[in-house]
C-alpha cells in the first residue's frame, strides 16, 4: 500500500470537504473537514493534509504543533461522497 500526504490546495480542498466520519465518531470528531480549513487561513503555522492511497483520497490530517495552541486531527472517512 502506498500512502502520500499533499497539501490541501486548490486543486482538492473541496474533495477534502466531502469526506465524512461514522456517526458513532463526531462525538470524537465533531468539526467537519471545512472547519479545518477555514481555521488554517487565521491561525499561523497550520498544516493540511490531505491523505491518498494508490491516488485516491482516504482521508485528511490538520497539525498545528508549531504554535502555542497545539491542534491535531486526523480523519479517515467511512465512505467519500
């Protein structure tokens, strides 16, 4: 299996969007992915990833341990819409 993170870009940030968790799982992951995103254009030194395997996107992670409010997600859909 090959996995590669990219950067959220114009080219899939919309396609990061789409990507769901189980319901059982937004008690744990309750923001949507466009949280993340929007987050990242006001808070420095975010990072956004999105997560492919075999080029297809699996999931999204979002990272902000450079800053003094540390932030981490990682979500791995249960299915892409």
């Amino acid at each position: 299996m090959n996995i590669e993170l990219k950067q959220v870009s114009l080219e899939n940030w919309y396609d990061c969007t789409k990507l769901n968790v189980k319901l059982e799982q937004k008690s744990v992951f309750p923001a949507p992915v466009v949280y993340w995103i929007a987050e990242s254009k006001y808070v420095h030194d975010f990072e956004l990833r999105a997560i492919y395997s075999q080029a297809i996107l699996v999931g999204f992670t979002a990272d902000n341990s450079v800053s003094d409010h540390y932030s981490f997600t990682t979500i791995l859909p249960h299915k892409v819409n």
